[in-house]
C-alpha cells in the first residue's frame, strides 16, 4: 500500500502447497520464482515444493525462475580453512584424535578463508526446474582428475544457479564476499590426504531429493 501497488499485486500468506486454483489463485500464474533454496541446494524440500506448484500453479510453457540449479564440488586443501576443520598439534601436544568426533559434514560461515582448489570444479547433481517434471533421487561415482598437489582435507560443495538463459549465480569458494545467506558446505575426510597432480579421486556422490552426501 505505501508505494500504491495495492490493486496490481495481491499477497497471499500461504505455502504453494496449500494454493487452490479458483480459490487463492483466479488462474495459473506465468511465473513461478522461488528462493527455497539452502546452502546445499535441497534442504528445503525445494524439489518437491517446485514440482508440485509447476504442475498445479503454472501455466504450460510458463517460465521458471532460477530455471535450473547444480550441486557443484571441488577437492580443497590450505591451511587457513584446514585449520577450521580438523586439529593437529598445539603446544607440543598431539591433538589429532579429536577429529573422529568432528561433523564429517559442516558448513563454513567465513567467508574470508584462503582456500586451494586442489580439482577443476565438477557438477555434482544438475536440476532442470523449467524442462524437466521430477527430478528422482540419484547416486553416481565421480571421477575428478587432481590438478594441484597439496594436502586435501575434503571435498568443498556450493550452489550454482542459472536464473534465466543468460544470468548465472554462483557463490564459488574461491569469491570473497563481505556476507552470504548460503554457506560453503565441506565434508572432511578421517585424515588428510597428499594429493599429487595427475591423480585421480573418486567421489561417491547421493542425494535422496532433500540431502545430498
């Protein structure tokens, strides 16, 4: 009401899922734009919730917005975000079995951490929310070709989404940013591991539509 909108935009406090066309809704809508999205892309049952409204809600041929999204991972390495994620040694003592009870998965909120990108960036799990009408639960092995030596901590995962065909957001690892609402996800091996370049790792990778691992 207080920028005069009020009689070309209707909001409607309610969850897509409980939308009724003809009740809530007149007609389908011609674009569907959402932000249900977590750091490690489906912890907010954005799947399902798409799905549902693009069958229900949508108009056919009506436009998706972000229209795809990837799980994106690369193998890491670098003291300064090692040191955030397993312990060694301090003051002489040998500290190392304290990282069998840290999270093998944890969310990193700085974003000012140097870290090594030990791999080319890989897409995990792409999804196809204009194209493609349900997205299953997947498991795949990945095959990622080491293309810096170092020591590898784990495996760093982002989020990478194309909102329309020509924009792309990404909050890759390597951008420095003052604050985000998405945070790097990291999933640390038992122990540090040598990496030399022109090996290969291989990735289990699974996802069950809501976490992916």
């Amino acid at each position: 009401a207080d920028i005069g909108l009020q009689r070309r935009i209707n909001v409607v406090a309610n969850m897509s899922n409980d939308l009724t066309l003809g009740a809530e809704l007149a007609e389908a809508a011609d674009i569907l734009v959402s932000e249900i999205l977590s750091s490690e892309l489906l912890g907010e049952r954005v799947l399902p919730s798409i799905e549902d409204a693009k069958r229900r809600l949508l108009k056919p041929g009506g436009r998706l917005i972000p229209a795809a999204g990837s799980i994106m991972l690369a193998l890491f390495g670098g003291e300064a975000i090692g040191s955030n994620v397993a312990v060694e040694t301090s003051c002489g003592f040998n500290l190392r079995q304290f990282n069998a009870i840290v999270q093998k998965k944890q969310g990193i909120s700085r974003n000012d951490l140097d870290i090594e990108m030990l791999s080319e960036d890989v897409e995990a799990f792409g999804f196809d929310f204009q194209n493609q009408p349900f997205h299953p639960g997947e498991s795949k092995l990945l095959r990622i070709p080491v293309k810096s030596a170092g020591r590898c901590y784990g495996i760093i995962q982002w989020i990478r989404l194309q909102m329309d065909e020509n924009t792309v957001f990404e909050n890759h690892p390597s951008l420095k940013a003052a604050a985000s609402g998405w945070q790097h996800l990291v999933y640390i091996f038992p122990a540090p591991v040598e990496l030399s370049a022109g090996q290969t790792a291989r990735v289990a990778a699974v996802h069950n539509r809501i976490y992916p691992w």
